[in-house]
C-alpha cells in the first residue's frame, strides 16, 4: 500500500522471473537517468513558453495535457509493468509539462525556489539512499504498515480538497496557511522523503529474485514517481515559507 507503483508482488508475477537478461542496479540506475532527462526536456520546453510570458495561462492546455496523460499513461504501466520500456519514457515526458509549468509560476512568484527545490529534492534522494544502503533506516514490517497509512491518509485528502474544489466549496480550513498549512507540507514531505525507502527496498529484491530486464524500466518508473511528488511538495513548502 505504500507504494501504489512499486509494490511487493511486482516481481513475483507469474513470468516475471523468466529471461534470459535479468534486472541490475546499474541498469535501473541508468534508466531513471533517461527518465529524468526526459522530463527535464519537456519541463525546460514549456518554461520557455511560461516564464515570463505575456499570458501565463496558456501554458494551462499544455499543463492539463501533461497531468491527465500522464496519469494515463500512469495506471497503465501500474497495470502493466511489463509495457514500462515504452509508457515509462511517455509518462516521463508528459510530466515535464506538468512540473515546467508548475515550476515557471513558482519562479516568477519567488525568484530562486526552483533551484532550491531542486537541490533539496536530490539532496533528500542521497540521504536516504545512504540511509537504506546503511541499514540506518529498514524497511520492515512496521515501517511500510506506518508509510502505507500515511499515504492512504494523504491521499484521500487530496481527494477531498480536489472534489470540494469541483464543487466550490471553499477549502481553505483543509488547506490552512500560517504555522499549521507550513506544518501540513512539512509531514507531507516527510511521508514523500521516507517513501523512498521502500522504492529502494523493492527495487534491490527485484534484483536479487532475478526480474527481466525490462522490469529496470518499471522500478525507475516507480523512482521518478517518488521524486516528482517529493520535488512538488518541497516546492510547495518553500512556497508557503516565502510567503510568510
């Protein structure tokens, strides 16, 4: 539960330890690079097209097209892991429209923001690499049954604010600002931050039950997903820090 992309029966699907090549860490490794160079690509093409623009809003077609495509393409490499060489680098790309756009408003809001969301976005993966390959922090029972609570609790309330938001209904007392809204985005991120562990964890027994190569696609899918939510909301507490 606490991963809805990278879980422990992933890897234990019937076929799923079959091939000739088998999953590497170098390997998953190499394609969350690509991945991330594709979002990159994407995300530097619709800043040009926001930042600064006469008309911010146009960029909102482009956002639009991005989270729904990419929530698409999403589900449907949850649902097959095995298609994740095609519909990972897709997913990639349409959610570069997304964090270009996103990021764009944010840097002509606060100059500098991005910057620092994005070295603390990376900084945060590092630490709790070194965390998991330490042994500092494990993945046991306990701590998934604790990170999948988390995230069933935050995501039912995006759920919340989203559909009291279709309805506009004011959501201001879910989503407060001052000391409590700055200690809502702090757990969030928290939650984000040490979700990674278990990313970590079911990638390494990916590689030690001998998955398909193609599956190094399907856990740097998983990886990306944590960290674009991981950089979202980083760039959202340092949002709600700035404007205090």
């Amino acid at each position: 539960m606490a991963n809805p992309v990278l879980n422990s029966k992933t890897f234990a699907a019937p076929g799923a330890l079959s091939g000739a090549e088998t999953m590497t860490i170098e390997g998953t490794v190499n394609k969350t690079g690509i991945l991330l160079f594709l979002c990159l690509a994407t995300a530097c093409w619709i800043w040009t097209r926001t930042y600064n623009a006469i008309d911010p809003g146009a960029a909102v077609p482009w956002l639009l097209t991005g989270l729904l495509g990419g929530l698409a393409v999403g589900f449907t490499t949850v649902f097959k892991p095995m298609w994740a060489p095609v519909t990972a680098p897709l997913y990639a790309a349409l959610e570069g429209l997304v964090l270009g756009a996103v990021s764009a408003w944010y840097a002509a809001a606060y100059p500098g923001i991005v910057v620092q969301a994005v070295s603390l976005t990376f900084i945060t993966l590092f630490v709790m690499l070194l965390a998991y390959r330490t042994g500092v922090i494990r993945a046991t029972p306990l701590f998934r049954r604790m990170i999948g609570i988390a995230v069933g609790a935050i995501f039912l309330y995006y759920m919340l604010i989203l559909v009291l938001g279709l309805f506009k209904v004011g959501t201001g007392w879910l989503y407060p600002g001052g000391t409590l809204g700055i200690g809502i985005s702090l757990f969030i991120t928290g939650v984000a931050a040490f979700r990674m562990i278990l990313d970590f964890d079911f990638i390494a027994k990916g590689v030690q039950q001998g998955a398909p190569k193609a599956m190094e696609w399907y856990g740097a899918f998983g990886l990306v997903v944590g960290l674009i939510w991981l950089y979202l909301e980083i760039l959202n507490l340092l949002g709600r820090l700035r404007r205090r």
